[in-house]
C-alpha cells in the first residue's frame, strides 16, 4: 500500500479542508511534516487511522470530539476524512465521516479507475484485509510509545506482526480448514467403522449360519437314508410276513399297510388347518372385537334412522319444498301469513341436510360390513374346527383298527410271526423317530438358511471396507500435509528472526556507540548483549533505538518479501510507515542513524516532526529522499499585541514560520514548502 | 504406495492449497470458508488419486 493523498474537513485542528498529497515515487518517498506541539501532527497520524480503522490511537484524547471547534461554531456537527491509496496497482479512495452529535460514523469506498469512482462494497473488510487493524501499531506509529515496545509488553503481538507480513495468515487460515476437514472427514470414517463394525458382525453371523446350515443338511441327509433304510425293512417285513401262508394274513397285513400310510399324512393335515386358523386370525380377527364394540352403537343408530330422531324429524328438501309451495303440512297459506312462513323458515336450521344423512348411512353401513366379515369369519373358524374333529377322529379310528390288526395277528400261534412282528414294531417305532428328527433337522436348516439371507442383507447394507479405507489415507494425508506446512512456517519464522536479528545487528554495529549486539529469543523478546552474551541494561535511548530499528526492520523484512516472489507464502502485509516523534529519546547521533536508515527501510516513509527533533542530522539523513514537504502553521485570533513569540523553523537554510497571530479563525493550516 | 511419490504430492498440495486460500481473499472480494474447504478436498483427493489411492 501506498498513501497517495489525505484530505480533512473540519477534523480536530484544521477548519475547512486540509489537503496533504503524500510522496510516493521509488526514490523520493519521504513525506515530512513540520509542526510544533500542538497544531496536528498526532492529528494527523490518527486522521489516517482514524479513516482505515474508524478509531482513533488508544493515547489520542477526547476522541470523540473530532469536529473543530471554529466550525461547531458555525453549527457544523459532522467532520470527514478521506484517504486515497494505491494497493496492488489499484487506486482507491476511503471516506470516513463522523456525525458528533448523533456519535456516528459511516464509511464509503471507492476504485478510481480510469477517473471513475466505481463504488466498493465493504470498505473496512478491504482495508482490514491489506493491512488488519492488529497490524496497524507497526505502520502507523506513535515515536513516543516506543519504550513500550520490545522485552516483556507485546510480544506476541510482534509475533503476530511478524507472522502477518510474512503472509502466514494464509499457512494459518489454510491450517485452520485443514483442521475443518480432518474432523469431517474423521466423521465420515467414525461412521463407516460403526457399520463396518456391524458388517463384521453380519459377516460372522453368515459365516455361522452357513456353519449351521451345512450341519442341518447332513443332519437331514443322514435321518432320511436312516428312514429310507428303516422303511425299506418295514416294507421287507410286511411282505415277508404277508408270504406266510396262514388264513387272512396276508390280507391284514396289506390292511394295515394301507392304514398305516393313512395315519402318516394326518399330522399334515392337521398341520395345514393350524395354519389355516392363523392366517384367519390375522386376517378377520379384529371384526370380532370390531363388530362386538360396533353392533350396539350401529343398532341405535338404526332405530334412530328408522324414528327420524337422526340426523333430524325432516330434512332440508322436504323445508324448502313446503316454502317453494307456500303451503305449510298443516294447510295455512304461507304467502298470506308472513308468521307461519317465518316459523317453516326456520325449521330450516334444524333441518338435516343431504351429508349429514349421508354421513349416517356410511356409519350403519361400516358397522353392517363389519358384521359380515366377523360372520365370514366365524363360519369359515367352525369349518376348519370342524374339519380338524373329523382328522382327530379318523385318527382315533386308525388307531384302533392297527391295534385291532396287530391283535389278530398276535393270537397267530407262530412264533415267526411273532418275531417279524415285534421287529416289526421296532422298525415302525424307529422310523416314527426318524421322522421327527428329520423334521427337527428340516426346521433347523430352514432357520439357518433365514438366518444366513438376514446376514448376507445387513452385509451387503453396511460393509464398504475400501470407502473406510480411503478415509484413513485421506486422514495419514491431512496429517503429513499439516506437519510439514508446520514445519515450513517454523523455518520461515526462524529465518525471518534471524533476518530481522541481522538487520538489527548491521545498524547496532554501524550505529552504536558500544560493541553490544541484539537477540531476539523465540518468543520474540528482543534484548541488548554484550559480546560476552551478557544483558545489557539498556539506556532510554538506547532502548528507542533498539525499537525504532526492530521495528523498521520489520518493515524491511516486509518490503523485500514484496519484492520478491516466495515459494510457499509470497508477500506479506506491508504499508507505509507513518511515524510521529520518532526521535524524542534518542540523542544527536542516533537521530541522524535512524533518519539514515528508516528510508531504506520503507517503501514509503512520513514522518512527522517538532522543531525539537529536526536538525542537522536529521535532515541529512531524510534529504535525499524527500518528496514532499510541509509545514503546519497555527494561525490564531489572539492580539499579536498581547506579547506572543512568534515560532520558527529553519529548513534547507531557510527560516518558515510556524504560527501567527490577529487573524479572523484559530485553526491549522497545511503549507506545502 | 511409494513414500516419495506421496511426499512429492504434499509439497504440490501445500502449494496448490496456500495459492486457493491467497487468491481467495484479495482486497474486494472474499471466498467463503466453505469453498476453500472445498477446493482444498478436490486438491487432496487429486493428489491422492495421483498416486493411486483415490479412485
């Protein structure tokens, strides 16, 4: 940035307007202003930042009383500043004004570009982004609080300054979403570990399953070659005992085949009148309990239907049919009588309408249909229990038949009979077992076959082991990019230090009357040593010095990193340097040391003065590279009779005054020299 | 993955993340946080899918 231009109207000092144009050019970019104590060289440090900031230096007083007092006079209450400035080879203009007695301010910004104003949105984020306002104390700069600075007050405000115009706050802001995204992203992979979590579980769940199902299978398998080998013998059995030539033996035994086949299938049939009932149930169960609670209500709703005391004794059609005729039921003649048709009319309110009857019907209708799905229900429920007692009882009559068979054969007096048929039995028995442990096994395989299609759909669902696994490099990634931009601004700070520790050191070495050097530790507390390393106790201008020259070191270090291009941060914050009594402690040879090296240190140097502090050295130093140069003249009402020195100051040889008395105003005057 | 090939990407990254966020905030306008965070995510995960870990 570089001022181009202050403009001031009615601001503290200077009544009307007050127009300083700043030098700017590479060479000669040393703006001074003259003035003594008091006429508005502080004025004009805080008019600058008053402009950019909206406030004023924390040791400017009454800051809330801008507007001159000549011109509060007059009943002018507002005051202005406008500042015009270049910044990346843009031109802009900032105004400031100030309402005193509402205690308001209000700013406005403009790009001039080819002499158009072209309206800026946001003035102060502007402003804040090309210099922030933390940074503002290093560039715009009271001499007198220079003691303040340095070892223990403001260190990490150095710090800071220093981290700025490095440009780090863009390594920090970039660390900062970095952070932002680490935790997104960190979210994202938390989340595909709890399912991946619940995908191990189902993969072990289907793992299981397949354990469990592969177990049934051979189970199954093993009961049915077990069954057919046991059926097989019954079968053997039977024919072996129907192939004995004894009356009616064969016959039974081809009886007992048949019924024994029968008794097999009743289980299953009374196995599907189960499922019939349930799926009754769930289907027709609730119009039990629906038509139990409704049949009631729907009967008294029907015989209120059916007595016209619901919805109403007589509906709207029949009201209006009456009044469209003008006869009333009762015979009067409701066009002559205005009373009786009053009375039909308003029957009207109380008459039911076509909805509501409607409505009623719907009811009784609801309430009839859920008495046929209850009476469904029911008769379909006695059909299966029917159905049911007819299987029990044909079982029962199988049984009794077998028993009666098995009890013929037995009174049979032949004793190979009788061992074919007790091995019989056994076979029967065993294949009866069989049976059901091929049942139990056909049960557990089904289950486990449910089980297994569960785990593989919960599987498919949350498992997604390559997504959680990009997370994680995502996440190694973000960690390894924030370790080493930490890494590259810590060597970049450590060089800055130790630029900014060389810097001071040539000026210590040129300037200082003793061999002392300066350290500046990693907190940025920056001390005198000696060359044994030992601290020195610095004197009042020993330590401005030291100051003066960190800061404007500073500064240098900003001013070549505008110069050249960086790898990772590029340029840095950097401004003009405004600085107001830079030489108050500071004794004649240092004053000519620092008028000789702040030039060099600056892109653009004002510096305002007090005749106190101007002088030979100084203005040996400063010379060169002045550009511009003013005085600033009080003028006063007060009588030139009444015995007031007149002020002077001698520059380039040349004697200009500094104040004059008997004139029409008190105010400050700005004349260019 | 090769080390050095991730390495050489981070330093690429830094880079390309430190040009987003400079250029995002100039002296008349200012990118969101949402959208640098966004242009920083499609730099990783293309620095990612250089060395083949992104799809």
């Amino acid at each position: 940035m570089k001022l181009i231009q202050l403009r001031m109207n009615d601001f503290r000092q200077f009544l009307g307007e007050a127009v300083i144009d700043f030098a700017s050019d590479n060479n000669d970019m040393v703006t001074i202003i003259h003035g003594e104590n008091g006429v508005g060289k502080t004025t004009i440090l805080n008019a600058i930042h008053w402009c950019f900031y909206g406030v004023t230096l924390s040791d400017f007083e009454k800051s809330e009383l801008l507007v001159n007092e000549e011109a509060l006079k007059k009943e002018i209450n507002t005051t202005a500043v406008e500042v015009q400035f270049l910044h990346n080879e843009a031109h802009f203009r900032i105004i400031r004004r100030y309402d005193q007695n509402a205690g308001e301010s209000t700013v406005t910004g403009f790009r001039i570009e080819k002499g158009n104003n072209i309206p800026v949105n946001g003035m102060d984020a502007v402003i804040q982004r090309i210099i922030p306002v933390h940074m503002s104390p290093y560039f715009f700069f009271h001499g007198e609080g220079l003691n303040s600075l340095g070892s223990g007050v403001g260190r990490n405000s150095f710090r800071e300054a220093i981290r700025a115009i490095l440009g780090f706050n863009h390594a920090d802001r970039a660390l900062e979403l970095l952070g932002s995204l680490k935790i997104k992203w960190q979210k994202a992979a938390a989340k595909l570990e709890r399912l991946d979590a619940q995908g191990r579980a189902a993969l072990e769940a289907e793992a299981s399953a397949t354990e469990n199902i592969v177990a049934a299978r051979d189970n199954y398998q093993e009961s049915e070659n077990q069954l057919d080998l046991v059926e097989t013998r019954l079968q053997e059995l039977n024919e072996e005992i129907a192939s004995i030539n004894i009356s009616n033996v064969d016959k039974l035994v081809e009886r007992r085949q048949k019924l024994e086949k029968r008794e097999r299938v009743i289980p299953k049939g009374l196995a599907s009148i189960d499922n019939q009932e349930i799926g009754l149930i769930s289907k027709y169960g609730w119009s039990i309990y629906g038509y139990s609670t409704l049949k009631d209500s729907a009967k008294v709703l029907e015989n209120f239907r059916t007595e016209r005391k619901l919805p109403s004794e007589y509906n709207d059609r029949f009201v209006n049919s009456l009044l469209k005729e003008g006869v009333c039921i009762c015979g009067t003649d409701l066009t002559v009588s205005p009373e009786a048709r009053s009375k039909v009319e308003a029957m009207l309110a109380g008459a039911s309408t076509s909805d509501q009857e409607d409505a009623l019907t719907s009811a009784i209708g609801i309430a009839e249909n859920i008495e046929d799905v209850s009476g469904l229900y029911t008769t379909r429920v006695t059909q299966l229990s029917a159905a049911r007692q007819e299987i029990i009882e044909e079982q029962g009559s199988i049984s009794r038949k077998l028993e009666e068979i098995k009890n013929r054969l037995s009174q049979v007096d032949h004793v190979r009979i009788a061992k074919l048929e007790a091995d019989r039995e056994d076979a029967k028995g065993l294949a009866g077992r069989l049976r059901d442990h091929k049942h139990l096994c056909k049960i557990a395989l089904d289950n486990a076959s449910k089980a297994r299609e569960v785990a593989k759909r919960k599987k498919k669902a949350v498992v997604n082991e390559e997504e959680l696994g990009i997370y994680q490099s995502r996440l190694d990634y973000i960690d390894r990019i924030v370790e080493s931009m930490k890494n590259l601004i810590q060597v970049e700070e450590l060089s800055a230090r130790n630029e900014i520790e060389e810097i001071i050191n040539e000026r210590l070495a040129k300037y200082s009357r003793k061999d002392y050097y300066s350290e500046i530790s990693e907190d940025f507390s920056f001390e005198l040593k000696k060359q044994d390393g030992t601290p020195v106790a610095k004197s009042k201008g020993e330590r401005a010095l030291l100051n003066i020259s960190f800061i404007s070191a500073l500064i240098q270090l900003a001013k070549s990193r505008c110069d050249s291009s960086h790898d990772y941060f590029v340029q840095g914050t950097v401004a003009p340097f405004v600085i107001d009594a830079p030489f108050g402690e500071l004794d004649n040879k240092y004053r000519g040391a620092v008028a000789e090296f702040l030039p060099e240190s600056t892109e653009q140097l004002i510096v305002l003065l007090s005749s106190s502090h101007w002088g030979k050295v100084v203005e040996d130093g400063l010379r060169d590279s002045t550009g511009k140069e003013y005085i600033l003249v009080s003028e006063s009402q007060i009588d030139p009779s009444a015995g007031k020195t007149l002020d002077e100051i001698v520059i380039g040889g040349i004697a200009h005054q500094c104040s004059r008395y008997g004139l029409p105003e008190t105010k400050t005057v700005v004349e260019l020299i | 993955m090769n080390d050095k090939d991730i390495e050489a990407t981070i330093d690429l990254a830094i880079r390309e993340i430190l040009t987003v966020i400079r250029s995002s905030s100039t002296a008349t306008s200012e990118v969101s946080g949402e959208q640098n965070m966004t242009s920083i995510e499609t730099i990783i995960n293309r620095k990612l899918s250089d060395v083949g870990i992104e799809e």
